[in-house]
C-alpha cells in the first residue's frame, strides 16, 4: 500500500531523481529539490535560492576573497615546500636526517671575513633577559627556567653584540650568555677562542649554532651538508630564505652547528699581556738564568693554561706558594709567588680554572706571576705556547 503511493507521487510530481544507499536526491515539476540523507531531509527551492544570494551578494564576494587568500597561502606554501625539498635533494639529506648524529668533527678552513651584518630581528625580549643576568637579577625557579628553555626552542635565531674587557674569557662570556664557545667564536669569525683583544666586538647568537658568512661562488646546499645542518631547523632559524638568491656576503644561521677551524690554544694564565721579565739569561736582582717568564700580576686571579692535573700544589722555596700542572702530551707549568693558592694535589683542572691569586710570595721583589713551562722535563721559553703578550719595556 505505502509502496505503491510512493511510486505514484514519484511518477506524478519527480522530473528525475538519483537513489543511491547513502543519500536520495529528486528534483520535482516545480524546480523543488529534495535531499534525503542520513535521515534527514532537506528541502529548498533553486528560485528562492538564487534570489538570497543577491540580497547576500557581498557575503558571496567576500567568500571568493578569503578563497583567493587561502589559495595564495596554499601556493606560497607549496613553493616554500619546493625549495626545500630542492635543497633536502640537492643535500642527499632527509629532513631531520642529521638530527640524531653526533656533532660535526673539524675538518675545513674558514676565510676570515670582514662585513658587519645588520643584527636579526626578535632580539630586544633577548636583550631584556640579558641585561637581568648580568645585573644580576635572579629568575631560577625550575619552572621559569622551563619556559625559558622552551621559548628559546621555538624562538627563531637572534644576535647580540658584547665589546670585550679587560679579563674576559670567551667561556666567561658563552657561559653568562648560556650558549656555546663555539656559537660565539663562529658568530664572530674568530679563529683561536683565547685570543681575545679589550675592545673587540663579539656577536653573540641567542642559541646554539652559528651565524656564517656565504663566500663567492658558495652553495647553500654545500654549506648545510659541511656543517651537518638540519634542514627543517634551518628554515626554522631563517624564515623565508630562498637559496638561489644569496649572494657572496650573505649572512645564514647554521642551528646546532659548530665553526670547523676553531684552534684551542694556550690560556694566557692572567688577564693582563705584559711581560715584565723575560725567559733566558737576565742581570736583574742578579746575574742568573731566568727559567721563566714574569708577568703582570698584581693580586690577580690565576688561570690554569690548559687542563690537565695538579702535580704540586704549596710553598716551594724561591718560587713562594707555586702550582705545578702536569698537562697532557708531556707539557708541565708552574705558577709561583702566588698569594693565595685554590687547588690540591691531584686535582684535575679545566683550562681557565682559576687555581689561585697572585702575589709576592717567595724570592720576589713585587707581586707578579712567575710563569713556567716544560715539555718531557725539558725547559721551554713560555711565549712558544702564549700568543699576544709584550715586553713592558725594553728587556733587561
Ligand atoms: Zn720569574
């Protein structure tokens, strides 16, 4: 009975109409559309249809305006897409390939390079954060530090500028910055991390990795697989950056990556670089061999040349309160007239540990550091090892 009534109206009033076991759709004599679909049925009239959206015409433009954008959006994010899968390609790396490698080992040269690079942008949250840290303003509960740490993870690569004084040591400064010797060393083109000069200006990168200057006829692409550089982190740290647009003296941040050429030297065991008595045969308080150098000294903190192990550490005779440092590959200092003495025997020390302070202790005429070194038992002029000292004056 139902059946058969439904058939009727279908064959009375519906023009054509499309059943399938998802949805039903009909159209009937009076333009009416019926769509019946998941037990609902709706119901509208193509003229009535037609004549709201020409009262809502606006509605309508400005439906295809956000279209459009989100079209354009699409577009730039594919293009995006494409230049890094054309670097990714170029590379042989898969993205996120170097994540889990161990750090680039040294192997290249790097030219030194001479172009001041405007600084990026997002920096002055940095700076404000930095200036508390060296103002001493303390914000170390455990959740701060969370938020920090994670707010740096996301926040893109910024840098800041510091113009070294007197004492300042490159893992002082990395330290207080919380970033790596070798972030600050690359950042600022600097080769051997001790030899630092008063005055010279340091850039400094807000997170690990390294600010790098493109040379001439130099590939991006060459640059990322060099310094292992991961390529997702990379676009991460330099937005909108397309490849074959640089040019010779661009400036890139390589994330997590570690300038190659870096040298570490000998420390300079005293902030200052002057020589008051020189290694070798000398006149003065007498005519006798000088095993060592003298330098200026006055109640300062001493600083260990290298690491290694405290051989000796006490009064011994002429050379006042003195350390020895046995180092590795046969070298060993001593520091003598020490004022104060920080470490014990059989210590091991870090290179720039401070061990103790100078002073006039011993067979000395002044405070001043005594500075010794050997090598398998065999004496050495210290200035083989210490770069960038000078006489105060002419040598006695
Ligand atoms: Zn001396």
């Amino acid at each position: 009975m139902y059946r058969n009534k439904k058939m009727a109206e279908e064959k009375n009033e519906s023009k054509w109409i499309i059943k399938t076991q998802y949805f039903h759709f009909e159209k009937k004599q009076d333009n009416t559309y019926t769509l019946k679909f998941q037990n609902r049925v709706y119901e509208f009239h193509i003229k009535s249809f037609l004549h709201k959206a020409k009262q809502k015409k606006w509605i309508v433009l400005q439906i295809s305006a956000i279209a459009c954008g989100l079209l354009m959006v699409a577009i730039t994010v594919q293009k995006r897409t494409k230049i890094e899968e054309k670097l990714v390609k170029e590379i042989g790396q898969g993205v996120g390939g170097f994540e889990n490698t161990n750090p680039p080992k040294i192997q290249a040269t790097q030219k030194k390079q001479e172009k001041a690079v405007p600084s990026h942008e997002g920096v002055s949250e940095k700076d404000e954060a930095l200036k508390d840290k060296l103002m001493g303003v303390k914000q170390d509960t455990a959740s701060e530090e969370n938020q920090d740490a994670e707010k740096e993870e996301n926040q893109i690569a910024g840098k800041l500028f510091y113009t070294v004084k007197p004492g300042d040591t490159l893992s002082e400064i990395a330290q207080r910055y919380n970033v790596s010797v070798a972030s600050i060393a690359g950042s600022s083109q600097i080769r051997i991390p001790d030899d630092l000069r008063v005055g010279q200006k340091l850039q400094i990168p807000t997170k690990d990795g390294f600010f790098y200057t493109m040379k001439k006829g130099e590939r991006l692409a060459s640059v990322l697989k060099k310094h292992k550089v991961d390529i997702k982190k990379f676009f991460q740290d330099n937005p909108g950056i397309n490849p074959d647009l640089l040019e010779p003296g661009d400036e890139v941040f390589l994330p997590g990556a570690k300038p190659q050429n870096l040298i570490y030297g000998w420390l300079i065991p005293v902030s200052s670089r002057i020589i008051t008595s020189g290694y070798g045969w000398r006149r003065y308080p007498k005519h006798q061999f000088h095993p060592g150098l003298d330098l200026k000294a006055p109640y300062v903190p001493v600083r260990a040349t290298n690491r290694g192990v405290v051989k000796y550490a006490g009064r011994l005779g002429g050379y006042g309160n003195c350390v020895i440092i046995s180092h590795p590959n046969g070298y060993r200092t001593l520091y003598g007239h020490l004022s104060r003495i920080y470490v014990r025997t059989g210590q091991r020390v870090n290179r720039g540990r401070v061990i103790g302070r100078s002073g006039n202790t011993g067979y000395s005429f002044g405070p001043h550091l005594h500075f010794e070194v050997t090598r398998y038992g065999k004496r050495l002029n210290p200035l083989v090892l210490l770069k960038g000292l000078r006489y105060k004056k002419r040598r006695r």
